[in-house]
C-alpha cells in the first residue's frame, strides 16, 4: 500500500484570523515535504460544515474518503468529530475545544496537534508557529526608533461585549476590518505608541508589539488574567493600572526582548518541526490500520 497523503481542511485565507493563517502556513510547508498534500476548503463551522472536493463542488464530511482514500486529514478545533468518524483525523487545536464553536472531539482515535499547551491536555504534537506580521526586530528598543505621534484601540473578537466599542481618548480605532489594506495597518502600527488591546488573545497584539508598540491589555474574556497568563506565560503586556510606570515599562521592555528571541526560535524550527510531524503522522496512522 503506498504512504498516506495528507490533507488539510481550512476555510479560504483570511490575514485577519491567526488560526486560519496557521493552516495554512501548515499545508504550504507539508507541501515542501509531500506535493501530494492537499488543502482542502471548507463553509460552516463546528458539526455544520460542507468541504469543497473540486471547484464549486462540496460535499458533506462523511464523503471524504470516496474522493480521498487512504488520507490523513488535518483538521481545526472547531470542526465536531460527529462528522468526521471513519476517517483519519489529526486535529490542530489552535483554541480550546469549543471556546470558538460546540465541537468535539474522538479522543480516542485521532493524533491531538495543539498550538498551545493549554489548548490540548495530552497533545501527540506541539507545533506553535510564528504569526506575526512584521518581520522580527533585534530587540524591543530598535523597533521604537522611528516617531510615534499616535496611539491605537482595538477591540477585535471582543467588540460586540461593548454597547459602545470606540476608540479611547487620543488614540485611532482598528478593528477586524479597517484599515483594510495590510500597509495601512501596519503603518498605523509603526507610528503607534500605545496599543489598547480589548482582546488579549488576538494576533494584532503581537503584530503591535513588534512595531514597537507598549501592549495594554483591557479585557482578558473569554479568559481570566490568571488564565491567560498560562496561556501565554511569556506574552508581554501592561495594564491599565501600571502603563504609565516607570519599573513597569522597564520590565516590559525587557520581558519584550526575551519575548523575541522565543518568537525567533519557534520562526526557525518550523519547517524542521513539520516534517518530524509528517513522520509522526504516518506512523501513527500506519500502526492503526
């Protein structure tokens, strides 16, 4: 029997979603590994949800493997394992188990991906990935150089929490969908000192960070603080109470600087990190059939 391709299902590219960049960062670099890989489109979410198979043409979960046998398919969190029973299933767990739709998930028999340890109790697989936007400075104060006349707010999967999600005094709104060029936003960034982040679990805080920007978070749900900071135990931020201070910017920066050199390594061993991935897939897979 020849080695098991492998799919990935993810809905079209969307720059504004981390989870989804990170499927498909994923597809592409299995792809450097096995051209066979295919990625797969899917519309719906949790147990409701069609994959496209061809163009314009969908099908229903449970049919995959009339058109793909003998194929690993990778799939997100959010995607209920109701549906996908009978099938080879390693799932990426790029959030908790329904934290973002009602999902759930057949333990027993699929290989658990997590992004993040505290997404996935018992993973087969860590794979984080580097998400952000900008390039990677060589330390917090060299991305503060230029002039900053401008602060941000930034609400993001958080916004309809607030009858009135705008902009704090002397700073722009950004949300989910404005600026929609990737230029201007980064931009905005560049010239912003301080982010105002009601989302502490978005991609934009660190696409701020990067920029040079002093991260405030405001708003920790669906988590708590105490949560987050298991989370992202080494995620820098300040807080309403000490944005202002002194020792708390300087141990910001600093925690910035260590914050970089982590996001460098999980930059360079990604591509080393997926084909052990590759591997581990198909043996696991292997010895189950």
């Amino acid at each position: 029997m020849s080695e098991s391709m492998i799919a990935v299902l993810a809905p079209p590219l969307d720059t504004k979603s981390g989870g989804i960049v990170c499927l498909h960062k994923l597809y592409t670099e299995l792809r450097f590994i096995d051209p066979r890989t295919k990625l797969l489109l899917y519309k719906g979410i949790g147990n409701q949800f069609l994959v496209e198979v061809s163009e314009s043409k969908f099908v229903v979960p449970e049919e995959l493997n009339n058109y793909f046998p003998n194929t690993i398919f990778i799939v997100p969190e959010v995607l209920c394992g109701s549906r996908l029973m009978g099938l080879r299933i390693a799932r990426y767990y790029l959030n908790k188990l329904g934290a973002v739709a009602p999902a759930k998930a057949d333990v027993k028999t699929e290989f658990a991906i997590t992004f993040n340890t505290a997404y996935c109790p018992k993973p087969f697989f860590y794979l984080p990935q580097f998400l952000g936007k900008p390039e990677i400075p060589d330390s917090f104060r060299s991305a503060i150089q230029s002039s900053k006349p401008i602060n941000c707010t930034y609400y993001g999967k958080n916004a309809g929490r607030y009858e009135n999600a705008i902009a704090l005094p002397s700073s722009i709104l950004i949300t989910r969908s404005w600026p929609e060029n990737p230029d201007h936003y980064l931009e905005l960034l560049r010239l912003s000192e301080y982010f105002f982040s009601f989302d502490s679990v978005s991609s934009s805080n660190s696409d701020a960070l990067l920029l040079g920007n002093k991260v405030v978070l405001l708003d920790f749900h669906p988590n708590t603080e105490s949560i987050f900071n298991k989370i992202a135990p080494e995620q820098p931020y300040l807080t309403a109470e000490n944005y202002a201070s002194p020792e708390a910017l300087e141990q910001y920066v600093e925690k910035c600087d260590q914050w970089l050199q982590g996001l460098r390594e999980t930059k360079n061993n990604f591509d080393i990190l997926v084909e052990i991935l590759h591997e581990s897939l198909t043996k696991f897979f292997r010895s189950r059939t």
